[in-house]
C-alpha cells in the first residue's frame, strides 16, 4: 500500500493521514482504517519528512484528521520544536482532528501532547507503554530468534502493551471524533512484568526458553558505539533504559478499557499469534 510518496486510498475525499504508516502502529492503523472503509492518506519519505516542514503541507492538504507517530521518538532533542510547528501547520490546513502517540513517562512528549492541545483541532492522546512488539518487529526480536536476551536493566516492571491495542484505540477514536476528541488515553498491557517474566512468557509461547540476562549498562552501550551505532541513537536507548526505565511506569491504566470497552490482550496471547506467524522463525 505505501510504494507511493504520497497515496490516497478508498477515496480522495478528505483522507485521514497517517504518519509513520509503514512503522509497528502506522501499518495497524492504515489496516483497521482500510477495514472500515475509511478514506486513508499514507506518506513516506522524501515525500513526508519530519526533518523538513517544507514537505509537511502537501501530506496535510486536504486532509480531515491525521494519525501522528513520531520518529524516532518524542524525546529526542528537537521533538517538541518540530511537533510545535507540524501542528501549527496541521491547524492551519484545516484538520478537525490529531490523533498523537506519546509515550509513557516523558516528560518531552507531554509537552509535545500540550502542542497538540492547544493547536486547535480536537485531539485525542494515547500516552503508551513499552509495545511487546519491540520483542518481535523491532531491536529484540534477533535476541529472542537467538534465545537470550541481554539488556542493563534490572527487575523493573512494565506494563507492555500489544500494538494492535494501540492500534486500535487510534482507529476507534479516529472513527468516532465526537466521542474521543479530548480525551487522554493511558494504554497500558493487563500485566506488570519484568523483562525477564517477559522473556519467560515469549519463550513459552516459543516452546522454547528465552532467557534474559541483566548485562552492566556501560558495557552495553559501549558495545552498541563498538557496533556503529549512531551517538544520537545510543543517547535515546540510554534514555529510555535508564531514565524512562525507572520504576515510574509500573503501574496500570484503564485506557484500552475506557477506549475499547475491553481489557487489553496480554503477553502470552500476542506472544502466540507472533509465533504463529513466524515472527522468531
Ligand atoms: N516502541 C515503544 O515501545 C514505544 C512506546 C511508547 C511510544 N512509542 C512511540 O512510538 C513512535 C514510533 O511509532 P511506531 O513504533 O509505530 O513506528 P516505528 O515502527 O518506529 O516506525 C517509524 C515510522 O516513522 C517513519 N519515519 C522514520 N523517520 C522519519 C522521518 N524522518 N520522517 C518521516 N517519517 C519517518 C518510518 O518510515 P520509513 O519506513 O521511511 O522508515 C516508519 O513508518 C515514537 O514516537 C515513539 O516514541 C514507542
């Protein structure tokens, strides 16, 4: 569906825009707006770049409502800029409705979810926890295909959500403005788990272990500047293992449930559909 820079499906007639529509969210929200028939528009680079706004009004012509996910993340130095003047540019062009992904416990991206509010058009948040997809379409899935994963961070517990629950609450809300505009959405996973406990649960679904181990976090981080990894890069993992990873997102939220008016799937359910996929294959 993305081969194109910038491409309107199901309708011309005022798309909802979705940014980042070939990433873990992106592709799920262009799916469950495809479904129910919704005029969708997808971007991607050089056509729509975050790093430069003179893209930003061709994507955003037209359009009613936009789905924002941000890259790399809403932490990074620059974010709170970039999204103040993409969503003066979104007021601007007319959108009725943001849909923002932010993350949980940033304080960079609740200034960004402020921008957001105070743009203009009805918004909705959905401030999400760590996505149990990191463990199969992002950096971790090597680690689980290989049965050990290696991360400096201890015992403390997240509330790991599934992107389709993501995924789905953006489409909801997308789907229904008048009933979700204003509102903030704390999506959270049923379970509090340490990454270790999450590991145990994706092997288990595997069939066989995963184990984890808690590697020193200079050591680590060394090891990714060993690799080549970009300096910006290390910086944002750094953050948010070591800052963001602290022990303030162990607690549960009710927004899937307030959202979806059901609980949220948990670890081993998506642990399975992932395998069955062949996602560790
Ligand atoms: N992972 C987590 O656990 C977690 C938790 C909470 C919040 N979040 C937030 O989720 C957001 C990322 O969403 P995601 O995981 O769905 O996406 P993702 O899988 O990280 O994919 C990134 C998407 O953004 C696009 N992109 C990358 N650089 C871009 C640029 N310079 N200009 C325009 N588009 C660009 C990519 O397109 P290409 O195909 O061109 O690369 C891709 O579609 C971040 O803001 C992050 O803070 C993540």
């Amino acid at each position: 569906m993305q081969n194109q820079p910038i491409t309107d499906h199901n309708s011309t007639d005022s798309p909802i825009l979705v940014l980042g529509a070939s990433g873990k969210t992106g592709r799920r929200v262009v799916a469950g707006l495809a479904a129910r028939n919704l005029p969708i528009r997808t971007v991607s680079r050089p056509a729509f770049d975050w790093q430069l706004p003179a893209t930003w009004p061709a994507a955003l012509a037209g359009c009613r409502a936009a789905y924002i996910a941000f890259a790399p993340d809403l932490a990074v130095p620059g974010a709170i800029a970039t999204m103040a003047a993409f969503t003066q540019a979104a007021a601007r062009a007319g959108l009725q409705h943001l849909v923002l992904l932010s993350g949980r416990g940033e304080p960079e991206a609740e200034a960004c979810e402020d921008l957001v509010r105070r743009a203009g058009p009805a918004w909705t948040i959905l401030r999400a926890s760590w996505f149990m997809q990191n463990f199969s379409e992002a950096f971790l899935a090597d680690a689980i295909k290989a049965g050990n994963v290696a991360l400096p961070i201890g015992g403390v517990r997240e509330p790991f959500i599934d992107a389709d629950d993501i995924a789905a609450v953006a489409v909801t809300a997308l789907s229904d403005p008048a009933r979700h505009a204003g509102q903030l959405y704390e999506l959270t996973g049923p379970a509090l788990l340490s990454f270790a406990e999450a590991a145990a649960q994706i092997g288990a679904a595997l069939g066989r272990p995963v184990n984890y181990e808690q590697v020193p976090a200079e050591a680590y981080f060394a090891g990714m500047a060993d690799y080549g990894l970009a300096p910006d890069y290390i910086a944002l993992v750094r953050y948010l293992f070591t800052t963001v990873l602290d022990g303030r997102n162990a607690h549960l939220a009710d927004g899937v449930q307030r959202a979806l008016g059901r609980a949220p799937v948990g670890i081993d359910a998506y642990a399975r559909q992932a395998a069955a996929a062949g996602a560790w294959d």
